[in-house]
C-alpha cells in the first residue's frame, strides 16, 4: 500500500486524482493497407491487436522523450512490461478504408501497474469497431515488481498523462 505522507505527497495525490477523474487520453492515426484485410473486404481481428500494441509502444515512447526532456536520464530499458490482463471486444466490422484511429487512456496505479482503455474506430471517432482493456506489470530482471516506482515513475508518468493527453471531453 502506499502511503502519502509529506506535503508533496498529496500534492501528487491530487494529480493523481485528477488525472483519473478527467480521463486524460491519446490518438493515434493508423493507414491500413490491403494486406489487412479479408478478401471479402472486412479488416482481420489479428490487425486489431496489432495497432493496440502500436499505440501503446508509441505513449512509452513518448514517455521516454518526456521525461528525458525535463532531465531525466535513467532508461527504463532494464524495465519489463508483463501483461497480466487482456480483455478484447470486436463492436463491429470494418471494411476497406483508408485510415483508423486508436484511442488509448493510459491509466496509472499506485502500484507499477499501467492500464490501458482503448478502442479502434474511424477517424471521426463516432463508430467504435474493437474495444481492449490491459493491465501491464512493470518487474525488474527477477520478475519482481519494480522498488522505485514512487520515488522515480509515478509522479513522471501522470504529469505526462495530464502534460501530454487528452481529457476525455476533448480538452487539453
């Protein structure tokens, strides 16, 4: 459990709170290609997972840039991501067209949890096509949970959701 004891301490706690009420999230563009669909024209559920995954390489990518931008230096390179949960929902099929969007909320733990909310839709967003929820545990090379999460990561990581994303309501 962790605990919030010192002044700045719960000036983080609040972040946190904010952070999780607001629904801070990302887009991402994807160009679909032939290749990715059936013949009969629909998209294959495989390419579904695929982008998912493209996203949220892309935010820890842009994690890396954030923090080493306000001067952080340690890589997160001897850090593991396991995925501990992974549920899918195919909402609707999807036929040829040019471009998708993937939109991911990046939700931070406490603990070195990171979940992740995100669904495949079209470009206005208005027609969601597939929907899945991870939960991804940070270990170290002993498969432990990661010790400085607190003291390193955390408070990095939803400054970067509320610096970096979008509030579910369209706003920045």
């Amino acid at each position: 459990m962790v605990r919030w004891n010192s002044f700045e301490d719960r000036k983080i706690e609040a972040l946190f709170c904010e952070v999780h009420e607001k629904r801070y999230g990302f887009e991402f563009e994807v160009k679909t290609r032939f290749a990715d669909f059936f013949g009969g024209g629909s998209l294959h559920f495989s390419k579904c997972f695929e982008y998912f995954e493209m996203a949220r390489f892309d935010i820890l990518e842009l994690f890396e840039s954030y923090r080493a931008a306000r001067g952080r230096r340690d890589s997160m390179e001897k850090i593991y991501f396991v995925v501990v949960k992974a549920d899918y929902e195919k909402m609707d099929n999807v036929g040829m067209c040019g471009n998708l969007r993937v939109q991911t909320q990046l939700i931070v733990e406490k603990i070195p949890y990171l979940g992740f909310r995100q669904s495949l839709t079209d470009m206005d967003g208005r027609e969601i096509y597939a929907k899945t929820e991870m939960k991804i545990a940070l270990v170290d090379q002993e498969m432990r949970r990661i010790e400085r999460w607190k003291e390193e990561l955390f408070f990095d990581m939803i400054s970067f959701v509320k610096d970096m994303g979008r509030r579910e309501d369209g706003s920045s």
